[in-house]
C-alpha cells in the first residue's frame, strides 16, 4: 500500500508537461528571443560594437558632444562626446549581471532558509518569519539608498548583494508557503512513514515539487532588480563612472533631455524591453507551471 501511495507522486517540474505549454506560446519564443540576444549582447560586446565602427565606450571627443544619431554613431553621442551605441551595448552586461547575480543570492538564502521554516515550522519557523518581517518592514528604495551611501564607491557585486539583502525575505516566504503546502500532502507523509530521512524527503520530493512558483517569480525579479539598479544608479548612490550601465546613462541624460532627446531614449529602450520581457516571461512561467492554469 505504501509503495502504491509513493507511485502516486505528483511529477516534478520537468515532468509536468510544461514544456508542451510553452513551445505553443507566440509570446515565449518572443520574449526567449529578445532576452537571448542580449544574452549573447552581453557575452559579446566587443564584437557587436565593432561592426559599428566604435568598439570602445571610453574612446569620447568633446568636439562631437551631443550629436544625433549619424552614420558614424548610430545612437548619436553624449555630453562627453563617447558613443552611446557602445555605452548601451557594453551597459547590457552590468546591467544584467546585477539583475542575475542579485536573484540568484536570493534564491540561494531563500531556498535554505524557506525550506527549514515551511518543513520544519514550530519556533525555527516563528523565528525566521520575524527576521523576515525586520526586514520587509524596511522600505527597499531607502534601505538601499543608506546602505549604499557608506560605501566609498559601490561595484556592481556591491549593489547586487545590497539590493539582496532588501529582496530575499519576499521570496524567503513565497518558497516557504510553497514548502508548507508541498509538506501536508499524502506522499510526503508516505515518505516520512517509511523511514526516509528528512534530506532525502526534501531533495527528493519537497524542493522539487515546490520550485514552479519559485522559478516563475523569479524572471520578475531580475527585472525589478535592474530597475532598482537604474533608480538607485539615476539618484546617485548606485554605480558611479567609470562604470558603465543604463542607469548611469539614464542620470547622464537628465538634464540634456529637451536639447538632446536621444542621450535618453536608447538606454531607456533598451531597459524598458529588457524588464518588459523578463516580466512578461515570468508570467508565462507561473501560467505554465500552475497546473489549474494550464487546464484554462
């Protein structure tokens, strides 16, 4: 009877028919296409630039200050005279290194600390889901903004693990609920019944099982992380030159925008397509590995 129970487990992730959900949607392809290349922008800078003729971002003549978009520059240049294409091809790479690297922090913290909270509960769970409180009662724009004034001269891994360290409780509790539901159902029970230890349970049944709205979520927050990113870098306490990304880029602009509109309208094109397709992938996510939406 046991053993018929522990058949009866729901599939993981990669078995639950997902795949067949996705590669259906115009929209995924879309946006995999989109967030591909600048993948490969990121990877690849140097040649990209280059076959526009300007492969450095620092190579700027002031007698070419604030030109259009020409022949020469595609993008135009800025106050300084550098190409912007170049700027917001090389901007690519920091700027989703900071999206990626500060979602991937909080799902390492997220994944341990929501695992033991929803497994385990009892005080272990009292005590995180106060620790978790502390910090979301921090307003996150200006956590940040004072964590980042003392620090001399934030690099990008600064501004990721400090943008982490103000995201990680939301998750935190989103694999914890996961983990709770995942926990009461019959062939965890059937597990535990039969002596498996409790890594073996959750490597092998409850983590698994519990990553689809983990994975969904997680495409938006690397998103809202580069728009975090960009504002923190537009107010002044996030990246500084001679770093390169679109919210320093953006900052640049602000004050040559009614003379010079196109300082600000390429960085801000390329921001706004990238969020727009990390978020619009993550709710194709969520759609596709909840089981309810995939009946709709």
């Amino acid at each position: 009877m046991t053993e018929f129970v522990l058949d009866e487990v729901p599939d993981t992730i990669a078995d639950r028919g997902v795949w067949s959900s996705l590669r259906v949607q115009l929209l995924f392809w879309v946006c995999s296409f989109v967030l591909g290349l600048l993948g490969l922008i990121a990877l690849l800078p140097g040649p990209i630039t280059k076959v526009f003729g300007q492969s450095d971002p620092r190579a700027c003549d002031l007698r070419r200050s604030s030109q259009g978009p020409s022949s020469d520059h595609v993008f135009g240049t800025d106050l300084q005279g550098c190409d912007i294409f170049a700027n917001v091809i090389y901007g690519t790479r920091t700027s989703l290194f900071i999206g990626l690297a500060t979602t991937a922090m909080c799902l390492f913290v997220a994944l341990i600390v929501g695992t033991i909270a929803g497994y385990y509960g009892g005080p272990i769970d009292t005590l995180i889901s106060r620790l978790t409180d502390i910090f979301l009662g921090f307003p996150f724009i200006l956590g940040a903004i004072i964590v980042l004034n003392s620090v001399r001269r934030p690099t990008p891994i600064v501004v990721s693990a400090v943008l982490a360290l103000f995201v990680w409780p939301t998750m935190s509790r989103l694999v914890r609920g996961a983990v709770r539901a995942v926990r009461r159902t019959e062939y965890v029970h059937a597990a535990s019944a039969m002596g498996l230890s409790d890594r073996r349970i959750l490597t092998g049944h409850v983590m698994p099982n519990s990553l689809g709205p983990v994975l969904s979520i997680a495409a938006t927050v690397v998103g809202s992380v580069i728009v975090a990113e960009s504002t923190l870098t537009f107010l002044g306490v996030g990246l500084r030159a001679p770093s390169i990304s679109w919210g320093l880029q953006l900052a640049n602009a602000q004050s040559q925008f009614a003379q010079s509109p196109h300082l600000l309208i390429f960085p801000a094109l390329f921001l706004s397509l990238t969020v727009l397709a990390l978020v619009t992938l993550g709710d194709i996510l969520r759609d596709a590995l909840d089981p309810k939406g995939r009946q709709k």
